[in-house]
C-alpha cells in the first residue's frame, strides 16, 4: 500500500472527530455526515488509538471535549477553513469565464460583438463574456473594460481604440420632411436625448455649443440606451448625435443619413482598459481588439474610404 505523502490520520476520522466536537454529539454529527451514530464513534476511538490520546470525556448526555481534544479541533478547523478558502476561490475561478470584458450596450452591440465573432474564429478556446451595463459605476470584476473619455487619467493599462467625430443624423424620410441649412434650423426639429449616465458623454447642448450655437433648442424624446435612441432615429422620431465609428453600419445602408455637413471632432477617446489582475487570455483579447480596429482602418485606407467624409 502506498504510504500517505502527510503523517496524517485517515481524513474520514478527522472529519467525523471534528462533527463530533462541534456539536457536542455523536448521533448529531451523524445526522450531519449522513452515517449512523456507530460509523462516527468508531472513526473517532480509531483517531484516539492512533494519537494514543482520549479526544473526548464521554458521559450519557453526550461528549465534551480534553484538552487534547479541543486542541486538535482548533488546529482542524483552521485547517478546514483553508481548504474552503482556497477551495471557493477555485470555485469562482471555474466559473468565471476565461476573459471578462466590460463595455455598454452600444459599444457590444454595434463594435465589440461583430469583432468577437471574428476573434473567436481564430481563438475558439478563448471564452470572453461581455458584462454589459450603461453604468461604468456598477461593480463587479472583469479582465477589461472599454470607456469614453479622456484616457490621461487612467492609472492602469489602456490603448485608445478609435478617435470618434459626431454628427447629426436622421432617417432619409426624417431628412427629406425636415431640409436643414443651418444649425438653428436643427435645433427647432424633435430631437433624440441620450442619458447616459457618463460624465464625458457629448449631449445636444455640448455638440450646439461646440458649433457656437447656444440658442433654445426642442427638448424632443429622452432615453437611456444609445441603440434604442439610434433606432427612434429609424422610426423618423427625430434627430439624433451620431459617433461616426459607432453608427458607421447605419451610414453605409442609408439607415440613417446626415443631416448637416459639420461633425464635431472629440476631445474624447473610446479606449480599452486592461486591468491589472488580467490574465494572459485578457492580454491575448486585449492585444487582439487594438490589431483588429487598426487592420480596419487599414483597410478602409487601401479602398480609398475616407472616415472623415463620413
């Protein structure tokens, strides 16, 4: 018989001992360990006969603890808890798919999801799971994190993914019934508001302030999901603020077209975050997303397609 790598008794005899100490009880720990109060008791004079050691003062209202006895449930139990401990976190590892990446509805839906289809060909063994929230406030862990705003003020490791212009955009019915000539002309049309929740998020008044426009302007529809305001815009609702890198899809079928010439160059940037407890598999997407969006503006330089005439 292979002898133990540990100098240790039997692990079904240490269990039954430490049921039995912490209730008190045979027939409770039993009951705990689904075996008969005979199973327990004859685990436990095992453990005894081998540390040479009484564990238990027995009398007909159940078992108290020695001295040895309580010594050997501390050291047990602070055993046990390691193992739970380290067994837990093992858990959670197991069900955490292998990249976790943070991003909001209109970036998964309109930029990420289509690039992790192409990623997944390539890396069919790699699981990424989108946590998708409108709120970069929300809590939880991920590997990466895909933002709006200034880049500079991040302490951890970014890239910027694309520099983005806005634009107003409308349905091609929307445009036709509503010609605009001048930014004064837009401002008296319904108008689509995005609440975003994010501090750096461009809104109608930043985007007219921007133009030199500080006038009235149509309060029109208000909603909090960037892909249900795009699809409003569809539906001839009203106007809406385009991110050219965003919307891009809506252009090229003529879902949604331009409804003055002047877009607004940003300040801001889209990036992506790698956080600092990423592993290698993050690192591999992360690394992977950056090459992608620059084979694509590559791309689009090698057929003569010019993202600003957009």
């Amino acid at each position: 018989m292979a002898k133990r790598p540990y100098d240790l008794p039997p692990m079904s005899a240490l269990v039954s001992f430490e049921a039995a100490a912490r209730h008190g009880s045979f027939k409770t720990a039993a009951a705990e360990l689904n075996v008969t109060p005979a199973a327990v008791s004859h685990q436990v004079k095992a453990l005894e006969a081998e540390l040479r050691a009484a564990l238990f003062h027995r009398h007909h209202r159940g078992v108290a603890l020695t001295d040895t006895g309580a010594y050997l449930l501390v050291a047990l139990q602070r055993g046990f808890e390691t193992i739970s401990d380290a067994t837990n976190q093992l858990r959670a590892r197991g069900h955490r798919a292998a990249v976790t990446i943070r991003v909001t509805t209109a970036v998964s839906s309109l930029w990420l999801t289509p690039k992790l289809a192409q990623f997944w060909k390539a890396h069919g063994d790699v699981s990424v799971a989108q946590i998708v929230s409108d709120s970069y406030q929300s809590g939880g862990e991920c590997d990466l994190s895909i933002h709006y705003g200034d880049m500079s003020r991040e302490t951890e490791t970014c890239s910027i993914l694309f520099h983005d212009r806005i634009m107003a955009l409308g349905s091609p019915r929307f445009a036709k019934a509503n010609p605009v000539a001048r930014v004064e002309d837009l401002a008296r049309l319904p108008l689509i508001h995005f609440d975003s929740g994010v501090a750096d998020w461009t809104d109608w008044q930043d985007w007219f302030r921007m133009l030199g426009y500080r006038g009235p302007m149509t309060s029109g529809h208000r909603v909090n999901n960037y892909v249900i305001a795009l699809q409003a815009a569809e539906d001839d609702m009203g106007a809406v603020l385009g991110w050219v890198s965003l919307t891009r899809p809506y252009l090229e079928a003529g879902r949604l077209v331009p409804l003055l010439p002047d877009r607004i160059e940003m300040a801001e940037d889209f990036y992506i975050k790698l956080h600092r407890h990423a592993s290698g598999r993050a690192r591999l997407v992360y690394d992977w997303l950056l090459a992608a969006e620059q084979r694509g503006v590559c791309a689009e330089a090698g057929t003569g397609i010019d993202r600003t005439t957009i």
